[in-house]
C-alpha cells in the first residue's frame, strides 16, 4: 500500500514540518537546497525528526517482532565483501579483512502491511530523495528482493567495519538506538565509478582519520547517504539495547542487485535473479 492520501502521508511523515507532498511550498524547495548543500559539503545528511514519533515506535515494534527472523553473521571481510585476492599483495583493501558480526531483517521477510514498505513504497517520498540528490538521471528503488529496505539489527558487541554498498544510495531511519556505540562513521566519497581510490582506502583502513566523518542518529531521523562512493562503518554496540535501523535503497539501474556472495554474506541466500543478474557489469566498481 502507498501513501498517497494526506492523512496516510500524516500517519508516517513528519509533514507539518517537512510538507514532502506539496510541490509548491517554499519550505520543501529550502529543505531540497539546504540537503543539496549537506550533501555536496559533506557527503550525507540528516533531516531530525524527518519520521512521525508514533511511527517511529510502531516501526521499532515492527522490528522487535521480527528478530527471530534476523539473518545473523560473524565473518570477516573486506570493504567490498569479496573473497581474498591474492593476486593483490598482503595489507591491500582487498586483502584488509575485520570483523562484522550483525543481522538483517531481509526486505521479503516484512509483512504485506509493514510501515516499512509503505514508507519505501511512497513515490512522493522516491521523488524527494531524486530531487535532494540532484542528480540528472532517473532513481529507481532498488530490484534486490533481499536488500531494497531491510531492518539492520545491532545487538550489544556488535559492530560493522569499513565497507561500501552495493548501491548507489541509502537513506536510513533509525527506529531503536543502543544505550551506547552505534555510531556511524563514513568517508565521503572516497572512490568513484572506475577509480577505486585504493591508497586512501588503505590510509583509512590502517587507522587514518583524514576525512573520516561522525553522525550520531536520532529516532526518526533521515539520513541520505552516497553508501557505494563513500567508505562507512558503525561503531560496536555497547549496554543492553539491540540498534534497529531502516535502510531504504536507491539505484540508477533497476536492473541491478547485490553480488551473489555479497547477498549470502549480508542477508544468508541468494536468488537465481542475483546469478542472472550479476552477469552484468555497471559500474566498474568492486562490489
């Protein structure tokens, strides 16, 4: 179900604020110009209390209710969920492993009636994220079955290092924060398509701080994000409070998907449509 309707897009979206639905309010073009700004300056930005509070705590229940459904792993890999490469030497990116250890709630796991999926189903919502990234081409929401908008689920130890995403864009709304940790940590655009970049990568990886940017999510909070270009990871989890945060995804190709290993590594499987599919280069990039 999409919200289309005024008081469906009031039962989400913080509106009185942030009209998204109407075009022609002064204060959307400010908030569209203010987040061009955030992120040209910085590579990310946060629109606070961009979801309704109500919602916001239904969507923590929501994911509470499906923990134990959560894909869990602990392995080690490297910024591009790769297998080791040794036709690179020892100390490269590709061959810097650490260690994850988290879950996700796959997007086909969430029920039919999910404030998940209404929120991603929202073409106002699409609409507003093209224009804040202001990029000249079409944005699609993301084909990846698995991936388009899952639940990341933290527990207390938890932590995700260094890596990039598979697409293009994410926004995130954080619905449950742990007691401590969970930071999120990135460095804006760090590579592009068909420049990897791998020096500075390596800087990072081996504890560089040069470029390196901290944002600390509220509740509510929409965070947009260049997740393929930019180098990120969340900080570990600390006190008793498990971390649950949406992760709606954009891409230029709406053919695209996750890697196969990528999918099985971060969400436990892989369909035939992530083999088919993964015969197509995009971008040049390493996944």
């Amino acid at each position: 179900m999409k919200p289309n309707t005024e008081s469906e897009f009031e039962e989400i979206f913080n509106i009185d604020e942030y009209p998204i639905q109407s075009f022609q309010s002064s204060i959307r073009s400010e908030l569209i110009f203010e987040v061009r700004r955030q992120m040209s300056e910085l590579g990310c930005c946060r629109i606070s209390n961009f979801i309704r509070s109500e919602t916001v705590i239904q969507m923590a229940e929501e994911a509470r209710s499906l923990h134990e459904k959560t894909f869990w792993s602990t392995l080690e890999q490297n910024p591009y969920a790769s297998e080791d490469d040794e036709t690179f030497p020892k100390g490269h990116p590709r061959r810097f492993f650490s260690l994850r250890s988290n879950g996700f709630i796959c997007s086909d796991l969430l029920p039919a009636n999910s404030l998940l999926n209404q929120l991603y189903a929202s073409d106002v919502l699409t609409h507003f994220v093209w224009e804040c990234l202001e990029v000249d081409r079409p944005l699609y929401r993301y084909a990846d079955p698995l991936a388009s908008h899952p639940y990341s689920v933290m527990e207390p130890e938890s932590e995700f290092p260094w890596h990039f995403d598979g697409n293009e864009f994410t926004i995130s709304v954080l619905v449950q924060q742990a007691d401590l940790g969970g930071i999120f940590e990135y460095v804006p655009d760090i590579r592009s398509p068909g420049q990897e970049n791998y020096e500075k990568v390596e800087a990072i990886l081996h504890g560089g701080e040069e470029g390196v940017r901290r944002l600390d999510l509220n509740p509510g909070d929409l965070q947009l994000f260049k997740g393929r270009y930019s180098m990120h990871r969340v900080t570990k989890i600390e006190g008793a409070t498990t971390r649950y945060i949406a992760l709606p995804s954009y891409v230029y190709d709406p053919y695209r998907m996750n890697q196969p290993h990528h999918s099985i590594n971060y969400y436990g499987r892989a369909t035939e449509a992530h083999y088919e599919r993964s015969k197509v280069l995009v971008d040049g990039l390493t996944d």
